[in-house]
C-alpha cells in the first residue's frame, strides 16, 4: 500500500482574538501507516460519548477537534462490500455532523477548501458498505473512471482513502488512494 498523503505541516483552525492571531498547527503524522477501520470507529464512539450532555457551543468545539484529529487521515478497509457505484454531476457538498442539523454541521470547504474543490464536481463514485456490531457505515469514495468501471455492486473490496469527511458517524466521504479486490469477501 502507498503511504500517507497527509499535508506535513498544515494549518488547522485559526481565529483571531483581542486582536491576536492564533493558529493551530495540526501534526500530521507524516510516514505513518493509514489507520484500520477499527481505529476509526473507536475515534468515532468516543466522540460520541463526549457529546452526552455537552451544550450547543461545546457541540461544535468537540465537532471541529474531531474533525482535526481525523480530517486528510488515511484510512484502510479490508473485508467490505459495494454496494453500487455512481455519478453525479451536481456539487457536493460535505461535512462533518452529527445530526441534520444544518448549525450543527462543519463544512469541508470551510475547514479546507482546496481539498473540498476535489470533490465538488467529482463525478465517479462508488458506495461501500461494512458492518459492525453497532452500526453499517457507508464510505463513498471519489474514484477514478477505470477504477468505476471495473466495480460492480457485491463485489467484495479492500480499500485505502483519505478521510474528507464524517457524518452522523455512519457516512465516510474520502479520496480513494487504491481499492483492490478483497479475495476472502467473493461469491457472498
């Protein structure tokens, strides 16, 4: 498998307060392995439990540090299925939530806006599923043309991505790096 595609170095959030500038730099962890889906689920449930109770304010400051810590994160997934592929041709727009709420979301392009113009307009998709003894997440992965063509719904895949976006803690949007055919999950 590749190795991460992470920004080294980038600028997370910033804000200005009293006049000060102040930048938080989110360390990538460059030269690190992509973390397994498991990892990512554990990320997920112990985000969700620091939400129990936690004000509308502290919503969205534990929403934003959730989105640092996994944002351009790559992910790898073996033993899913597809469940079909797909294109669009109308704007995407993604970001990170935890219900429907239109003022509970984080929006991509506000977090990061050159990584948000590669999924505006992107057009071949493909969705796929896996479950787990508490939820069926979904990752909808941008993909290229070739790789389109060659996925067909059942098909069981592996796969590495970069993380775009999270929501509702059953939906991943990313940036797939490779998706390959996963042996163990055929004829099911």
């Amino acid at each position: 498998m590749t190795g991460p595609r992470v920004r080294c170095g980038r600028l997370g959030r910033w804000r200005v307060a009293h006049g000060v500038l102040a930048v938080v730099v989110v360390s990538a962890a460059c030269g690190a392995s992509p973390i397994d889906d498991d990892e990512l689920l554990r990320r997920i449930r112990a985000f969700e439990a620091s939400l129990d109770g936690t004000s509308d304010e502290n919503r969205m400051e534990l929403l934003r540090e959730f989105a640092d810590e996994v944002l351009h994160s790559e992910l790898s997934v073996s033993s899913a299925r597809v469940a079909s592929t797909y294109r669009r041709d109308n704007v995407t727009r993604l970001y990170f939530g935890t219900d429907y709420d239109e003022s509970n979301h984080l929006y991509l392009e506000d977090i990061d806006a050159d990584f948000h113009r590669l999924f505006e307009r992107h057009e071949h998709w493909v969705s796929i599923v896996k479950t787990y003894p508490d939820r069926q997440v979904s990752f909808e992965l941008a993909i290229d043309p070739a790789t389109y063509r060659r996925l067909e719904g059942g098909q069981g895949v592996s796969f590495v991505c970069e993380i775009a976006a999270v929501i509702r803690g059953k939906s991943v949007y990313c940036r797939a790096v490779e998706v390959g055919e996963d042996a163990g999950m055929q004829g099911g």
